[in-house]
C-alpha cells in the first residue's frame, strides 16, 4: 500500500521498524488470504491507518519546518513515491491482459485500469456493486486499486484538514495539539457514524466509499497527536500486543467483505493504533521488538510493491495454469514471483526515480506524472476503440437456425455431452453480458431499491390465459421461453421481477432486502398480481445448491403460494437453474466449449432427494416444474449444449437457450395445468 514521503519514522523524526513491520504484516495478511482463503483479511485497514498515522506527522513536520502546510509541494512528493510503481503495474497488467486474459475481460480491465490511474478504481467498484448482473462478473487484475484510490482521495483532503485545525487553534485560542485534537475527533466521529449507518444501509456499496472510511485515516492522525510516549511502560506492552493479536485475528473471526467498513471494522482499525501507539518508545519484550526483526523490516520496506504485484500475479497465473493455480503450492509460486517483483520495482524503479525527481521542483514531478500516464491512457483508448468497433458490431440473435442450433433439443434427445460441433457458439462468449431479457432492456425490472410492481407486458393483450411472473432475476430469465409460449399460444405474459428479492414471503430468506425494498416490493407485487387475477403465477421453487447451502425450499417461498392459493391463483413453482459457481462465459472463451473445466457435476448443483421431500411437505399450494434435465445430462451441467452458450455469467441462463426449450416447458405447463383440473375434479 502507499506510503508518504517520510515513512517509518516517529513524531520526533528517528526510524521505526515497526512502522515497516506492521506495514508488512498488512501486506501479508492481505495476500494470504487472497491467495489461499479467497477472502479479505483486514490488512487493507490496517494500512489506512498507518496511513493516517505517516501522513499527519509529515504534514505536521512540514508546517513545523516551513511555517506553513503546503498543499502542492507535499503531494508531489506523493507523486513522486507512489506513482512509478503504480503506473509499472497497470503497464504490465494491461500487457498481460492481452497476452493471457480472455477477450471477455478486456473491456473491464480497460475500464479499471482508467480508473486505477485517477485514483478512482473504489468509486467504480462501488457503481458495480450496485449492478446486479456486474457484480457476477470475474474480478479484474486491478480490482485492488480501490484501496489506493480511497488513500489517493485521503491525501487529497488530508493537508486541508490539518489547515482547518490549526487555523481553528489560533482563532479559538486553543494549542495547536488542541485544535487537531477537535477537527480529528469530529472528523473520525462523523465518518465513523456515515459508515456505520451506510453499512447497514448498502454494505457493498459502503466498503468502497471513501468517506465511510475516512475514519480510519483520522484514527492514525489521532495516535500521531497523542502523546504515547508518556503512557506507563507496563501499560504499553500489553497494549501493543493485545492490538497485533486483534491485527491476526481479525480476518479468521469475521468475515470481512460481508461487515465492513462499519463499527466492525473498528476491531483491526483499534488494533493497528495500539500497535502505533504502543510502539512509541522501545520497551523489552514488547510487540515493537518482534515487529522490527529485519526480515519483516525488509518487506515492509517493499510492502507497497508487494501489494500492487501479489493481486494481478495471481489472477494472470490462474487464468493460465487453472487448477495447479489454486493448490497451496501454487499459492506458494504467487508468493515468490510476487516478492521477486515487488524487490526489483523498489530496486530497480521506485527508490532511484524517487531520488532523481526529488532533485526536481514539484512542477517537474506532475509534468514527469503527466508524461508517465498519458501513453497509458491513449494505449487504452486506441485499444478500447478496437473493441468497442468489434462489439457494437454484434447483436444477439432473437432467432436462430435451430438446425445448427438446437440448444435444448440435444439434451432432450439424450446427448451425453451436449451435442457440441465446430459451429460458432450463440450467443458469443466474448458478448455475453449483451445477452439479457427483454425486462432489463425495457426498464421493467426493478433495480435492488425499487419497491413499486412495475410489469412487463409481452404476448397477446387480449390473450384469454394470462400468466404472471414473479420473481428474482432467477425468475426473469425464464421470460424469454415464456414469452415464445404466449406468442405461440396467444397468451398474456405479465412480469414482475425485481434484482436480488426473491418471491417470498420472508424477506430476511432473500439476499437483497435494500432499505426494506424487498419487503415493500413483495407486498406490492401480491397486490399487483390480486388486481390481475391470472391464470396462474409462475415462481422460482427452490434455491440452488452453491458452496454456502445447499439446494432447498425456503419456507418464505411456501408461505408465499399459499397466500396466492388463498386468493384463488394456481400456482407454477420451477426449480431453480443449476449453480455454476464460475464465470462461464470467460471459461468458455479461454478452454472452449468442450472443456471439462467448464461443466459443474450434477450432484455437485442438484440435490434430488431433499427437495423433492421439501416439496412433497408443500403440499398442493403449488405445482412444481423441474427442467433439470434440460440444463444437465445425467453426470454433468455443460456451459454449452448444441451450440448455445447455457449461461451468461455464473447462473443466470441466456436468452437464446431459453428460447430453445420453451417447447418443453409448454409441455410442462400443460401437463401441471391438467394435474390441477384433475385434482379439482377430485375435490368437488
């Protein structure tokens, strides 16, 4: 992570050690778990932190020194530590996407590379958190530049609140430890509120925003003020290690990326200022003397390097080597080429541009900032411009030859492996995200804040049967193959589907409740759907089996059928489509249609028993419709089956197969439609 000009060094200028081995520590906790845990550790917090802590003593030297804070003159020699480093990598990881990624992740990794350069790679995470179908796609090789955006975006603030506080001193009449004492208790209590309230309110968004973590560079300017030094020896001591203990743990007890910025993130935010504040001043046996050992010294001194490397090491090693990737050995590998990479940057380009430009005035630092980006920029213009010709050029076809495309009909027809040629693949892989039914492109899909039900209307408007749709994504992709039944049939399709929020009666079952939305669009939905008074509603009847759960009937989907059963509406619950748990477009793209890689065995997405038992306990509140066997063969769920692309990311299905087996499902809803008239017979 970056460091300011003067690092390691205390309020009174002597370097300390461990100031680097905390900053060392970070980045270890970050890589590891990345690399092996696939999670998040803390660690990033950690360095806001220190951050803060580095970032106020060098301002405050510099007031001290020159008699005032010098905006410009401290930022370019922020320039002058954090860009070469910065830029190297993004250089070398749009090289490597081109050279290894697939041509489905050039776009984004285009976009982020822009965005990493002007410090605003968390703010355009943030946006995709919010898109529903983004957040399925594959992390980009510079997905980790959010933090160093929030920190680019601290040091643009930071000098003007240390004005703020010490002009509020002289004109209240305050110290000057006084004055910063009052702007960085506000400033961290004000942050620390936002954060909490936003985290609770939208955490994914939350987690990138730079002001609901402001307070965590506020706390390391309040360590830097206070005067530690003066605390008891034998309070320190336990102090400090009670803070490294909190640093360690915090990732193995909490899961980061699921609770964080709010007052979770208090416990490694406290942490890193014990071990800051308790390290000032050298005390035996304390968690200073370990955290200074020149090992963890020397890798703190190159922590930055490391940090920006590890991320798209790892992501260009997977993507080539697949499975041997992943391995702890693998994981091992990552490690090495990334310390290899981080000593040669520091080496070979950070210290000794450091020190050339340092020479130089501030201005020649932005104009070499300036020089250093702009290639980069028109690089990724140019090659965005290439790719933009090539995708506007593509459509996704509403029709397509069934002769080279039968889709579903393979499977139908007993195919073991998906009745693959040597065909172009619908829709194209490289284009998939295109791929989406016709609600999203209307603007009749609620959003993950919407609460009104907003309907779709495809199909005959005057069809004598009419069928309503209710439900997640997971529910609006079975439009299209509905839709191909209406307009056969002269039916009336209406739709009312919402991202994230399941049909359901217990919305705390659903993984999107956005301000209560969900639970208001559900109320809203069974309003709507009284009003209409369909035929019959079709939903989704389960939820499918990923590695957190396993395949299963909520309880909330039961209760909701028989509120509709109440109300007089049949009720067509389909299983949900299988899980793939991978980006499948992107598989297919890299390994091909064929690939074993990019097929999910059956047992590993659908469990038979349970959910039949789950379904018989339902009773007759809903008739329940499984395609299964449309989506797999007996042992494997393929990403492609008679040339159509299954799935357009990880488990929302394509259009286009949709399509190709609507006869079927019309099938299926015949045959429910006569079990219902036959049971009625029976009950009157």
């Amino acid at each position: 992570m970056g460091k300011p000009v003067t690092t390691g060094v205390s309020d009174t200028g002597a370097f300390r050690g461990d100031i680097e081995g905390l900053r060392a520590l970070a980045a270890l906790l970050v890589a590891i778990f990345h690399i092996w845990m696939n999670k998040v550790s803390g660690g990033v917090d950690v360095f806001f932190v220190v951050s803060g802590y580095l970032i106020t003593l060098s301002l405050l030297r510099q007031y001290d020194q020159q008699g005032r804070v010098r905006p410009l003159v401290f930022w370019a020699g922020l320039a002058r530590r954090l860009l070469p480093a910065a830029l190297l990598v993004i250089a070398a990881v749009l090289l490597g996407t081109w050279l290894l990624l697939p041509r489905s992740l050039w776009m984004s990794a285009m976009k982020e590379s822009l965005a990493a350069m002007f410090y605003m790679e968390n703010w355009l995470l943030a946006l995709n958190s919010v898109d529903y179908l983004a957040r399925d796609n594959l992390p980009s090789p510079v997905q980790h530049y959010w933090a160093l955006s929030a920190q680019g975006q601290f040091y643009a603030l930071w000098p003007f609140v240390v004005m703020l506080a010490l002009y509020l001193s002289s004109r209240l009449a305050l110290s000057q430890r006084g004055g910063l004492l009052l702007t960085f208790v506000s400033v961290f209590i004000l942050s620390l509120g936002f954060s909490i309230i936003h985290t609770a309110a939208n955490q994914t968004f939350a987690y990138f925003n730079t002001f609901a973590r402001v307070w965590q560079f506020a706390l390391g300017g309040l360590v830097a003020i206070t005067p530690w030094i003066t605390v008891n020896g034998s309070l320190r001591r336990p102090l400090g290690w009670i803070g490294l203990a909190a640093i360690v743990s915090c990732g193995f007890l909490l899961d980061v990326s699921l609770s964080f910025p709010g007052y979770a993130a208090l416990w490694p935010s406290l942490g890193a200022a014990l071990v800051l504040g308790a390290g000032a001043g050298m005390l035996p046996l304390s968690a200073r003397n370990l955290l200074s050992i020149r090992p963890l010294v020397w890798l703190g001194g190159i922590s930055y390097a490391f940090y920006l490397w590890h991320w798209p090491v790892m992501i260009f090693l997977r993507a080539s080597f697949g499975e041997p990737a992943t391995t702890w050995y693998g994981g091992v590998v990552i490690m090495l080429l990334s310390l290899i990479l981080a000593w040669l940057t520091t080496r070979l380009v950070e210290k000794p541009l450091r020190k050339h430009l340092g020479r130089r005035s501030p201005g020649f630092a932005y104009a070499a900032g300036l020089a250093a980006v702009a290639p980069l920029v028109l690089a990724i213009l140019l090659w965005r411009n290439e790719v933009k010709d090539l995708t506007e050029e593509y459509r996704v076809p509403e029709v397509v030859d069934a002769t080279l495309y039968p889709g579903a009909r393979v499977l139908a027809d007993g195919s073991p492996s998906g009745g693959v040629t040597h065909a172009a693949i619908v829709p194209e892989p490289f284009m998939a995200s295109r791929d989406v039914p016709r609600p999203y492109r209307e603007g009749c899909h609620q959003d993950l804040y919407g609460t009104e039900a907003t309907p779709c209307h495809y199909g005959s408007a005057d069809g004598e049967t009419t069928i309503a749709v209710a439900g997640s994504s997971h529910a609006t992709h079975w439009v299209p193959a509905l839709d191909v039944i209406a307009q056969q049939r002269n039916w009336r399709l209406v739709s009312y589907t919402k991202n994230g929020c399941r049909f359901t009666a217990l919305v705390e079952e659903s993984p999107e409740n956005r301000q209560n939305s969900c639970a208001q669009w559900n109320d809203n939905v069974l309003a709507a759907i009284a009003e209409l008074e369909p035929d019959f509603v079709f939903t989704t009847a389960t939820v499918a089996m990923t590695v957190d759960q396993p395949e299963h009937v909520p309880e909330g989907y039961v209760q909701q059928w028989q509120k509709l059963q109440a109300l007089g509406f049949k009720v067509l619950a389909v299983r949900d489509t299988p899980f793939m748990g991978f980006h499948v477009p992107t598989c297919v793209d890299m390994n091909g249609a064929n690939s074993p890689q990019c097929s999910r065995p059956r047992n590993a997405a659908l469990t038979e028993t349970l959910v039949l038992e789950q379904l018989n306990v339902a009773g007759t509140a809903a008739h329940f419709i499984d395609m299964s066997d449309y989506f797999c063969t007996r042992d494997t769920c393929p990403a492609v089956v008679g040339n159509v692309l299954v799935y357009k990311d990880k488990s929302h299905i394509s259009t286009v197969y949709m399509k190709s087996l609507s006869s079927y499902l019309g099938q299926e809803i015949d045959q429910a439609m006569q079990e219902h008239a036959e049971r009625h017979l029976v009950e009157r």
